[in-house]
C-alpha cells in the first residue's frame, strides 16, 4: 500500500459531533474566562457574544466549504482552491502553529489540576505522548474515546454549575478596571480560543462518511450544544466570584467550588472535570493539526515525510509524532496566558481566509447568506489584531517567518 494513500472514511455524524463538541469542551471552561475577564471585567459577557457571533460566522463558512471540498487540510485546501496557493499557505500555517500553542496549553491545563507544580510539566508531556500513541492507532478509536469524554465532562459539569448556584449568593459584579471596546475585543479574541474546536469537524473532512451532509450538520449541532454551555458557565463564575476575583484566579471553577458549603468533595470534581477536558481538547486537537500537516505536506508547503499515512491504521502518522515531539518541547518553555493569546491570534488567521474563500463560492455550493461571510471575516481582524501583546507580536513573528521561509523554498525549487 503507498505510503501516501488516502484516509479512511469511517465516521458519522455523531462520532463528528462528538470529535467537535470534545474540541471546544475544555480550554475556555477552564481557562479562558480568567484572562478575559481581566480584559473585559463587567463586560465579560458582551465579549462572550463577541467572540460566539463571530465563531458562529465562521462555523457557516467552514461548513459550506468543508461540503464542497471534503479532503483533510480545512482551510489550506479551501484557500488554495478559491485564493490562491499563498492564501492556503497562509491559512495552514496559522493554523498549524496556532494550533500546536493550543495542544501545549491543554496538556499544562490538565497537569496543573492533577498534579503540584514540579510534576506538571512531566506529567504534561505524558499526556502528549500518550494521546499521540491513542491517535495513532487509529481515528475511530479517536471516535470512540471522544464519546466517553465529552459524556463525563459535561455530567460533571453540570453538577459543578449546579451546586455553585446552589451554595453560593450572588456578588457584585465589579469592575477590574476602565474597560472600553478594546478591552471588549481583545476578551472576545481570547475566549474565541474556546470555541475554534469545530475546524477539527473540517480538517477531518477525508475521514467523515456522506461528507457534503456530514460536515454541515455537525459543525452547526457541535456549536449549538457548545454556545448554551459557555453562556451559562459565563454567567455563573461572574455572578459569583465577581469580575475582579475571577480576573485574579488560574482555575475558575475550581475557585467557584471553594467558596461553596461543598468544597470538600466539588473541588474534586471540577478537577476531574478540569482534566478530562483538557485531554479531551488535546485528542482532537493532535487529530486535526496532524490531518493539516499531511494536507500541507501532500503540496509540498511542509516536508514531504509529513504526507506519509500508516499502511494498517490510516492516519498521518509521521505528522502526528513529529507534532507530539514539538508539542512535548513546547511544554517546556510556554507560559500558559501567553499562550492562549498566541493560538487566538493563528487560529483567528486562519477563519479570515475560511471567510473569504467562502465569500467566492456560488449556485449549489452556496449554503448561507454572504453577510455572515462578511461578519466573520471583519469580526477576525478585528479580533486578531487585539490580542495581548505579548501574544500578538510573536504570533505576527511566527506567520511571518513561515512565510518567507516558504518564499526561500519556492524561489530554490525554481
């Protein structure tokens, strides 16, 4: 069999459905709400609309993209067929790096609930490597893994939130500063790094059955179950920590448990809740930046071996180790705020170019109005040019770099 054979196709709607809901449960819920809040403090809501509106903009995009081109590689496939080569460049590379930031951050969010601060990195690169090992064996077991997260995570959800509303009273809002739109935007653009998990729906494109109804119906179903679920999360943590005690915390949740008569044992549950979450966002993230690479890699805008797929378990292998390989270096070294600043801003790049490519499409490819094209495009500029600084410069840095260097490779290839 050729190495770079194509994938399988062996997932429904619901294995999708899950794959999508798994990707987003996880890195705002647990992370997310704190930074923004010191961004957006009173206003945290309002961003939250922000950044859902926009995320659901770009949802509509890449599921009438995704349905006239099925194949791994989202927005790199959709950018190069309706662009140009470069904006297809553009879009995976934002992607690829952007995404890669993400797989750190979740592997640091699930360390830092499990274990004490000289264990976390270790244990942190453990997880990496060890749901590399389960992606590699297969992308139904992915499927099936997926399912059993996402039903865990959202039971202890749910309970969490319950028993906060029912233990504590609410407090006064506050504020945690001036806030004005900026502060308004740049909340929005970190909490969008909460809601990109449905892209995964669409780098998986090659593996999807009936993919024109397929992808469709389960970027939308993914993101219906996942608006609700962070709206009402929102609310709960600024009603009853306060925006000013929920922008000083690194573990919201797990804060909201301990102000409650039930601390003794809600606590550990958020943590687990905490955890399972953050491996289930760091699964379907592994799948879905290994299924870009091999899109990337397959067109020669990423090393060739990238391309290559396992003859017996049909996944981009090579990808997927050299990305747990990166990711495990990455933990090293990565501040976890900055971080979640630095995959806002690439993964923000990458849904401009999904906009504007769908903006291009027409007749039977046309699935939604093209003002929800145009919303999503201006809302991602919007957002990427306020992240945090200290996240916005070294994102600008990185696509940059990306890109002359494949300018080099091009001009040497002749």
């Amino acid at each position: 069999m050729s190495s770079q054979t194509s994938l399988a196709r062996r997932l429904s709607t619901t294995d999708a459905v899950h794959i999508g809901v798994g990707s987003m449960v996880g890195a705002g819920l647990f992370t997310a709400f704190a930074p923004a809040a010191a961004a957006a403090g009173a206003l945290l809501l309002l961003a939250l609309l922000v950044a859902a509106v926009v995320a659901f903009c770009n949802a509509t995009s890449s599921a009438q993209l995704a349905a006239q081109y099925p194949t791994s590689g989202g927005t790199y496939v959709y950018g190069r067929e309706r662009l140009g080569h470069w904006w297809g460049f553009i879009a995976g590379w934002g992607f690829v790096i952007g995404k890669t930031a993400s797989c750190a951050a979740m592997a640091m969010t699930f360390a830092a609930y499990v274990v004490p601060g000289a264990w976390q990195r270790p244990v942190a690169i453990a997880a990496v490597i060890g749901l590399a090992a389960v992606n590699y064996h297969g992308v139904t077991r992915t499927a099936r893994l997926a399912r059993v997260l996402v039903a865990v995570i959202l039971a202890l959800l749910a309970l969490t939130l319950v028993a906060v509303v029912a233990g504590t009273a609410p407090v006064h809002v506050g504020e945690s500063g001036p806030v004005g739109w900026t502060g308004v935007t740049q909340a929005a653009a970190l909490l969008f790094f909460a809601f990109a998990g449905y892209a995964r729906i669409a780098t998986m494109g090659e593996e999807v059955t009936d993919p024109r109804r397929t992808i469709p119906r389960a970027i939308v179903i993914s993101f219906a179950v996942v608006v609700p679920l962070y709206g009402i999360t929102g609310w709960v943590l600024l009603d009853r920590l306060g925006a000013p005690a929920l922008a000083a915390t690194e573990a919201p949740l797990r804060s909201a448990a301990e102000t409650t008569p039930y601390a003794a044992w809600l606590g550990p549950v958020v943590i687990v809740a905490a955890a399972v979450a953050a491996l289930g966002a760091l699964l379907s993230l592994i799948a879905g930046v290994g299924r870009t690479a091999l899109a990337m890699a397959r067109e020669r805008d990423l090393p060739t071996p990238l391309a290559r797929v396992h003859p017996k378990y049909a996944v981009p292998h090579v990808a997927e180790v050299a990305l747990a390989a990166i990711v495990s270096l990455l933990v090293l070294v990565v501040d976890l705020r900055e971080v979640i600043g630095f995959s806002s801003f690439g993964v923000l790049t990458y849904y401009a170019v999904a906009n504007a490519a769908a903006l291009t499409q027409s007749g039977r490819d046309r699935l939604y109005p093209r003002p929800l094209q145009v919303v999503g495009l201006v809302g991602c500029i919007v957002l990427a040019s306020t992240v945090p600084t200290e996240s916005l410069i070294p994102g600008v840095a990185v696509l940059v770099a990306g890109m002359a260097g494949r300018a080099v490779v091009r001009r040497a290839r002749g």
